[in-house]
C-alpha cells in the first residue's frame, strides 16, 4: 500500500488514498481538485525523497470545528474571563498517489524551438535630471 507525505499550511500530513482529512482552511472552492506539495512518497518496499509523482486531493467541503471554551479565573478578586473560538477547516479527500509529472517536460521541448527576439535600448533616461538622449546603433 502506498503512501506520500504532504504540506499543506504549513503543516505535514502522511495520507493513502481514499482517506479524509481536516486540514486547515484552503482557498479552493467545493468539489475542486488541488495538487499539494509533496515531500515523501513510499510504500511497496521503495521510497522517494523529493518525488516526480504528485498527489490529487478533492475538497469535499468547507466546515467549522468543535467549539472551544477558555476560562480564565483568579481566586478572591471576581476576576473571571470566559472566550472561545471555532477552527476553520476543509475537509479533503485524498484520490490519486503516484501519478507522474508529464506537463513541464514536454513545455521545456516546446520552448526550445521558438527563440525570442533581442531587446535594444533606442533610449536612456537620467534619474536626476529627467533628461532623455537617444542612441543611434552603428
């Protein structure tokens, strides 16, 4: 069974695929698919530091964790402080390990055969004194 390990804000989660996750809250919209960084991918006796594999994970939905109570309380004076917060979370679910990185191979043979046309500067322009002079090429 494989597995990968991923970053994802800031934090690392090793996952196998069809698992869930509560991640932190991403700006991908519901139903989208991401492509997380991946660190790590192993599994089936063989492992990769830095893999040319990626990870496709699908957001199922954008939810709030549970809600969390803090007291503050100090004895004989009245002093009693109550807060709380609620996580924001997205809910992921991790479809695809392994599957190679094609697209930026095949952009570096296409850019290859177009060259790009050389830059010449017709003019120059003084920072002190705003003056502009042109340059005559030989």
């Amino acid at each position: 069974m494989s597995y990968a390990i991923i970053k994802l804000g800031g934090k690392q989660y090793v996952v196998r695929e069809g698992e869930k996750l509560l991640v932190d809250r991403l700006a991908v919209d519901e139903e989208k698919t991401f492509q997380p960084e991946v660190i790590f991918e192993g599994g089936d006796g063989k492992a990769e530091l830095s893999p040319k594999g990626t990870v496709t994970a699908k957001v199922l939905a954008h939810v709030k964790g549970d809600k969390i109570r803090i007291g503050k309380y100090r004895r004989r004076t009245g002093y009693r402080r109550h807060t709380g917060h609620r996580s924001h979370l997205t809910q992921i679910q991790i479809e695809s390990i392994g599957a190679k990185r094609a697209s930026s191979t095949r952009k570096k043979d296409d850019d290859a055969g177009e060259e790009k046309p050389k830059r010449t500067r017709s003019a120059t322009t003084s920072s002190k004194t705003g003056a502009t002079t042109t340059k005559k090429d030989d």
